[in-house]
C-alpha cells in the first residue's frame, strides 16, 4: 500500500508489551486477542472487524466472527484500539498516541496522522473561527496519491475500490 501510514504515528506498544497491557486493563491474555493486536500492528492499518476475521481465520480456523467482534468491542473499550467510520463498517487500529486519519474517499485508505501535523491549523482555525476542535480523533476526506495521480474518473460509490490490506 502507498500513501501515509501508521509508520508516521508513534505506535507505543509492540505486541510483546500487549500481553502486559492487557493484564493492566483487567483483559485475560487470549489467541483471539493477541492474534488481533498483531495484526493490526502488522497491518500498519485500520481493520474492519470482518477483514480482521478473514485474517485470524488463515491461522485459526475455528475462531468465529462473534469471538472476533466481542474482542475488539472489549479492547476498545478498554483503550487498546480505537474504531473510525467509514461506509457504514468501523475500522479498527491500534490506540497509539493521539492522532487523526486522513481518509481517501476513492479508495477507502485510512492512515494515521500525528496530532503534531495538524497543530498549527488548530490554532488557526481557534484563532480565526474561536472553534476549538478535538486534540485527536478528526477524519479528514480527501484522496490518496495513488487516486490523484490516477486519470480515471473518481469511483462514485463509498466502498473501497481496490482491497485496503
């Protein structure tokens, strides 16, 4: 995949540190969830729960779609991932430092994006507006480089045009 990715946000946890954190937040250490936290951090994306399963599934086959949709509502809630909308479906990633997405609206990729990079046009937009926005968790739309740099017509429907990893 091109593009930004969540190489450019701290990720604060590997998953060998997970195992911890999940015990910190009062969560037993399962197959699903480390599977889970893995993935996501080898994806280096966001992950809807049904692409998680796929996923998880490669390896172990007998790990339902349920057991996958009850972890991940379990990790966020606890804080290990944070979920973003998009077409209808909410997009996993790993709750690193505070950050927002830019979203392709061509494609559907999703990346992260240090709260630092947009610092500056918060406080332009306070000064100028005196509308203070969220300190992270903003989605802005846009497109990719790969869609811009691409001549044909922009795809009219909200799914993902080409398979977001």
């Amino acid at each position: 995949m091109e593009g930004i990715e969540m190489k450019d946000v701290e990720v604060k946890h590997t998953v060998a540190e997970f195992e911890e954190v999940l015990r910190g937040k009062g969560l037993r250490r399962t197959i699903p969830r480390m599977m889970i936290l893995s993935i996501l951090v080898e994806s280096s994306t966001h992950l809807s729960a049904s692409r998680l399963h796929h996923l998880v599934t490669a390896a172990q086959p007998t790990i339902s779609i349920s057991t996958v949709y009850r972890n991940v509502t379990a990790m966020t809630e606890h804080g290990l991932l944070h979920g973003v909308e998009y077409a209808g479906q909410t997009r996993f990633g790993i709750a690193a430092a505070p950050h927002h997405h830019v979203l392709c609206e061509r494609c559907g990729v999703l990346a992260d994006v240090a709260v630092e990079d947009l610092a500056q046009t918060a406080t332009n937009l306070m000064a100028r507006t005196g509308f203070e926005i969220s300190p992270s968790g903003q989605v802005l739309r846009g497109r990719c480089r790969q869609c811009r740099d691409d001549r044909r017509p922009a795809v009219a429907c909200r799914a993902p045009s080409r398979p977001v990893a």
